[in-house]
C-alpha cells in the first residue's frame, strides 16, 4: 500500500476520485462567480470555449458537516481531509482501501466504511470523538486501531473473520456491539462492558458465555450459529427482552427463567429435551422451540401472556399444558410425529394459527371446530378422513395439505369451507378438483406433483389469482385468458412447451409472474419471453435470452 500523503488545504484543491468529486460539487456547491459566468451563474473560463470550471475550495468544504456517500463507486478519499469540520460520514459500500484522508477528520461522530475493502484501521485510530463507527464486510480483523476510541457507543465489525476481540476491553462507552459472522472464540473482553444493551455474536465460535454473566443492562442477546451447551451464567440478566441461540448444542433452559421483561425466546435447533426454567417470564410472548428433542412441555401453560409457540420437529404427545393459554395466537406442532390428540387445542380461544401433522396419522378435526378466530390450518403429511369439522369454521382462509394422503371424497368437506382463499393440495395425488368448484373465494390454489395437464379445470374457480402446477404434465396453456384474474402460474420442471398463449392475454402485465424453469422452453420462445418481460411480467426461466 502506497503511503498517504496530504495535501494543503487552502484554496482550490484536487479530488482525484471522480464520483467523490461530483457528489462534493452536488453537495458544496462551486465558488461565487467572481468573472464570466454561464446562465446558471457558474463560473467560466473563456480559454475553454465557455465552460463552466467546477473547482473545490477547501474553505467552503471545511464548512460541510455531514456527507452520505454511500454506493457511490468511489475508490479513493484524497480531497476528504480538507472537510474538518464533518461529523457524520457515510461511506458503505464503496470501494475504498486506504483511509489515510480521513485522519484528519477529528470532529467525526458517526462513520460508516461496511462494505469497502479496507486495507488497515489505523488512519482512524486518532478519531477518539467517534460514538458510531461502522466496519462491517471491510474484511478488518485487526482491531488494534481501535483500542483508544474510548467515545464509542456503537459498533459494527461484522463479517470480517474477526478471531479476537481483545483490542474493545476499554471501550466501556460502548452500548451497542454487532460482532456476528466472525470467528470469534472468547468473549473475556466484554466481561467489563456494564452498559452494553444490544449483543450480536451469532455465527462465530463461542462455547462459553460466561463473561455475559454480569452484563445487567443487557436487553437484546444474539447467540445463533455457536457451540453453546448451557445458558446458565445469562441468569442475572434480569433485563433482557429479546434472546437468540438457536443452532447451538444446549441441553436445557435452564438459566432462561427469572426475566421479567423477557419478550423472545428463540432455542430452534438445540438438544433440549424438556421444557423448564420457566418462572418468572410473566411478558414472554414468544417462545421458539423448533427441531429439539422435547418430549414435555412441562410448566409451558403458566406463561399467560404467550402469543406464538413454535414446537417443531419434536417428539410431544400431549399438548395438555397449552390448554388455557388465552392469548396463543399461533401454535405450530408439525412433525412431533407420535402426535394424535389436538383436544387441548379446542381451549385456545384466540387461537389464528394452527399447524401439526407430519406422522401420516388420521387426525380427530373436531376440537378446531369452535376456534372462532382460525384463519390458517397446515396439516401436512396427514391421514386425516375427515375434514368436515373445518366447514362451521367461517374465519377460515388458509388450508394446507401438502403431501397428505387426501381420499378424493374429502374435497367434497373442504369445498364447504365458506371463506377459503388459499388451499395447498401439493403431491397429495389429487388431479381433479371438480368438487371443489363451490369455492367460489378461492384466489390460491397449489397443485404441484399432481396429474393435472391443462388449465381447463380451473376456470369455474373466477377468483383465481394464484396457480401452483409445478411438477405436473401440463404441457400448453391454452385457454390462459380464460383465468381472468390469474396474476402467478408455477409451472416449473413441467414440460411446457410454448408461452405463445400469455402474450396476447394483456391482463397479464406488470408484477405479474409466470415460473417456468426446468420446462421445454428453449431459444425460439425468446421472442415470447421478450414480449411478456416488455411489458414487465416477470419470466423465470433458465432460457438465456439476448
């Protein structure tokens, strides 16, 4: 790396760099003309056939206070220096190497450099009036420089491969550290950072959290994507509303329980068995428990104010510690395949959400039937005969039944939905869907893997907006006009031939979208694709087209 050599600020100066030189004119405008000037009152020079002379003085960039410069194509600072009196820079997503300009730049408050390929940190490591600095995907990882930047409160040094942290172990203003997607292996350094509020290490390499232990104004705690095995030393942190540590290796909750203020609980992808530790989480509204090995839901019905539980991928059997929870708006149990009994279900009364199934099991529908609120059932892998409970559901909008074994008669039941609007009847065998013609609401229909050929049977359905064919033998779309309202078709790796048929059916038209990857589309349907796409239809298609 060449070294950085200053320049004098006093008068006209040089920006080399041209996009910076542009947005600096933009910004600062030029001098006050002092000779000939063009209509717009620029200054010209007449040896120039009467160009305007778009010059930078130092003096009138001194006075600027804040720039945003982001994604602007700007690859060197040279000229920056000479705007002392800055504040706020925003220079993400550049490319820009070498911050030797911004030295001089004392008066900074807030910089941000993510996403530039930063070559060293030194050149800011005298900014020590900084409180936001943003380093992110700058492929730093030596934090060295920034050891006496002692005014930070906010810091961003994700996604660098960051191993070491140390160089931050004074930085107690700090209150906001985002150090996720690292490779991060301790955080000792933080075990001293009292005023820390929002933690993010998702994505590095911890396996201990000890050093959190004593971080009492803690409120937001990512761990995602670590090597956990316990959360225990988190249980002083009275404080926190919103954890994270999903995709780690913990066996327990314990050191969960006793947070007050607790809103989020998110553990997905643990080796939890049970759930415990739960005392004290009065506000907790959701908790997240997905692909665990829980068993029992223990003490999980004393949290009163829960509004979404997510259970799956365990091994539950009884849902009886839910019943009563007022407040559950969404439950989702699917694939807990051992699962057969939703009675506990019927005592949820605000109940919106429900999902189970994923055992191939012939499941009672009855206790939904009263749920006067379920707008959305997703019963995936099921066996299920009878569907006729779901008919008395008048909120119902949303039913999903993908790779279910879905006996023919049944569609007669789910045609007496009153409301539906979306129905996901993917790989379940089913190809004709004459009987669910009374659907009248239907604007969604889902029927990949199925033996469906053409578009014909879905022209009673006059609501129609939305058509899932993927996987299935339709080979033309003719008739498309017929779908007078049809915005989305999903034709992928069905061996369509042709989109002739869309181009003239103009109702088909900007945002809407047609998938058509993995067809028989070839090089001479380029022109069709070209006419659709003219006029905005978004075509995905694996054709590559001029």
């Amino acid at each position: 790396m060449m070294e950085y050599e200053p320049i004098e600020c006093v008068g006209e100066i040089d920006v080399p760099d041209e996009a910076l030189r542009e947005l600096l004119i933009d910004v600062i405008g030029t001098p006050p003309p002092s000779g000939d000037t063009d209509t717009d009152g620029d200054p010209v020079d007449p040896e120039t056939d009467g160009e305007p002379v778009l010059v930078i003085e130092a003096e009138r960039l001194a006075e600027l206070t804040g720039l945003k410069a982001n994604e602007r194509g700007i690859k060197e600072l040279a000229g920056i220096e000479c705007a002392t009196g800055l504040v706020s820079l925003g220079l993400a997503k550049n490319e820009i190497k070498d911050l030797g300009p911004l030295a001089s730049l004392t008066e900074l408050r807030e910089l941000d450099l993510a996403g530039n390929p930063v070559e060293a940190l030194t050149p800011i490591e005298g900014l020590t009036k900084l409180e936001k600095l943003g380093l992110a995907s700058t492929g730093t990882t030596d934090l060295t420089p920034l050891r006496g930047l002692l005014a930070l409160q906010y810091l961003d040094i994700s996604a660098n491969g960051v191993t070491d942290i140390s160089s931050l172990s004074k930085l107690m203003a700090l209150d906001s550290l985002f150090a996720n997607n690292n490779a991060i292996g301790s955080l000792e350094a933080l075990s001293g950072h009292s005023r820390l509020f929002s933690l993010d290490v998702s994505r590095n390499n911890l396996t201990d959290v000890g050093p959190l232990a004593g971080l009492t104004e803690l409120e937001y705690l990512d761990l995602d994507n670590n090597l956990l095995t316990t959360l225990v030393p988190l249980a002083g942190l009275t404080r926190l509303r919103d954890l994270e540590a999903s995709h780690n290796m913990l066996v327990s909750m314990v050191g969960v329980g006793g947070k007050p203020q607790l809103l989020e609980i998110r553990l997905e992808d643990n080796l939890i068995a049970s759930i415990d530790d739960l005392a004290g989480l009065d506000s907790l509204t959701v908790l997240e428990l997905d692909e665990n090995l829980i068993t029992d839901l223990g003490d999980v019905g004393s949290l009163s104010s829960l509004v979404t539980l997510m259970l799956r991928e365990n091994d539950i059997t009884d849902l009886g510690p839910v019943a009563g929870l007022s407040y559950l708006l969404w439950l989702d149990v699917r694939d807990n395949p051992s699962l057969q009994d939703f009675g506990p279900v019927a005592a949820l009364p605000a109940l919106d959400h429900f999902g189970a199934g994923g055992g191939f099991l012939n499941h009672d529908l009855t206790p939904l039937a009263n749920l006067a609120f379920l707008r959305h059932v997703e019963i995936p892998r099921s066996a299920t005969l009878d569907f006729g409970p779901l008919a008395n559901i008048e909120t119902l909008r949303i039913l999903t039944l993908t790779e279910s074994l879905v006996d023919p008669t049944a569609l007669t039941a789910i045609a007496g939905i009153p409301g539906l609007e979306t129905l996901n009847l993917a790989d379940t065998g089913i190809s004709d869907v004459t009987a669910l013609q009374p659907l009248q609401t239907l604007e969604t229909l889902t029927l990949s893997g199925s033996d469906v050929s053409s578009l014909a049977p879905f022209v009673p359905f006059t609501q129609l907006r939305t058509l899932g064919l993927a996987r299935t033998s339709v080979a033309s779309i003719d008739g498309v006009a017929d779908l007078e309202k049809i915005a989305n078709i999903d034709l992928t790796d069905a061996p369509l031939t042709s989109l002739a048929p869309l181009v003239p059916f103009v109702a088909f038209r900007s945002g809407d979208i047609i998938a058509v990857k993995g067809t028989q589309l070839g090089e001479d349907d380029c022109p069709d694709i070209k006419a659709l796409r003219d006029r905005d239809v978004t075509v995905q298609t694996d054709v590559a087209c001029p």
